[in-house]
C-alpha cells in the first residue's frame, strides 16, 4: 500500500507516520509538505493507494487544490486530515470528491478504522461535523433503510451496486445515475455496513449470494 501524506507541521507527520507503520505492515509512504510538494509529486508518480491531507497548507488554496488533485487521481481515496471543524467546509470536500474527513484530534483507532473504510469504498465523516445536508443523506431510507428482517438494500443501494459488480468507478456510477460523486460514497458506506462486508469486492459477492444483484 502506498500513501501519499502531505502535512506542513512536521511533528504531525511524523506521529502519522509512526501509526502508519505500526497497524500496516505493507506501507509505503511519500510525504509532502505543501500543495505545491504534492503537484510536484504527482507530476512524476500517481502510483498511490491512498492520499491523505492537510486542508490549509502553503501553495494553493484548499478547494482549488483538492478539486485538481482528485482530477489528477480520479481512483485514489483522498483523506482530509484537519484542525478545522467547520460543517460547511466539510460538506465541499465531500462534493469535491474527497472520501473522508478526519479531525487531527482523533485518536488512533478512529484515523485507521476510517482509512480501512475509506480504502474498502466507503467515506468517513464523524457525526458531529455532518451539516444538515449531509444528515439527510447519511440517514433518510434512500441511504441507510429501516431495519427489515431481511435487511434488504434500497432500490437506489441495489442500482449502486450493480454498477460496483459492473467495475464501474464510483465518478461513472455517480454521473450513469444521476448523483452527485459523494452522495454515490455514502451509498457505498451505508451498502458495506448493511451487508456485514469490509470491501466492494466483498459487497458484489454477497450481495450475490443473497440474490440481489446479477453479476456475469
């Protein structure tokens, strides 16, 4: 696995790198400490599993910079790792494209347990950051449905994920339905949590097994 970290306080980087290390045994890591480090990068290597990021660093503005990176990585998770509690900007990192939004204050088991989610498919906001827009589509019936005995997904979760059991990425499924590119990650979280799987792999297979979608 390799992660591309970009943060401008050193200190930072280095205890990420130290809890990196001890929860995965495979990792490679690349740093970087501005916007412009992680262009210069990018510019010679896109070979990354994950990309994980400061928001307010020297070298461009956060929006422009993220938006032009998830250009750049259109298949690359990207994961905001910030000190700013702000619900607002929160919900344009999502509409940007980014997978997860992690405050520096978490403790170590919620910043791995979010990157597993976020490398299985899924996108990791925490509760109380989650504005009103994005409450709404974490837990109205079209993202997670009421509890029933069989556990059955939405109509929409199922087109979802008959498009992830398609190998369609989650920019194609967002644009083939009509959604927006964060809303289709939400449904992909709520699908994984429902169906008791780590991974969209593990998703298509089960989802199979229960005859809910048909993958040839």
């Amino acid at each position: 696995m390799r992660v591309l970290i970009a943060d401008d306080h050193e200190l930072f980087l280095k205890g990420l790198e130290f809890i990196l290390h001890e929860n995965y045994s495979d990792i490679e890591l690349v740093f970087a400490h501005s916007y412009t480090d992680i262009f210069n990068i990018l510019q010679k290597d896109k070979q990354f599993t994950l990309l994980m990021t400061d928001l307010a660093m020297p070298g461009g503005k956060w929006l422009d910079s993220l938006s032009q990176i998830h250009a750049l990585l259109p298949e690359t998770p990207i994961i905001v790792l910030s000190a700013v509690f702000d619900k607002e900007i929160v919900q344009k990192t999502i509409d940007i494209g980014v997978s997860g939004y992690i405050p520096k204050t978490s403790s170590n088991s919620v910043i791995i347990s979010a990157i597993n989610l976020v490398i299985s498919g899924g996108v990791y906001i925490p509760p109380e950051l989650l504005n009103t827009k994005l409450k709404k589509e974490m837990n109205l019936e079209e993202i997670m449905p009421s509890q029933t005995e069989n556990r059955l997904l939405t109509p929409r979760q199922i087109e979802v994920l008959q498009c992830v059991a398609e190998g369609k990425s989650n920019k194609q499924i967002a644009y083939e339905l009509g959604l927006s590119e964060g809303t289709v990650k939400l449904h992909v979280t709520a699908i994984l949590k429902l169906l008791n799987v780590n991974n969209r792999t593990g998703a298509v297979r089960e989802a199979e097994r229960q005859g809910l979608i048909n993958h040839e």
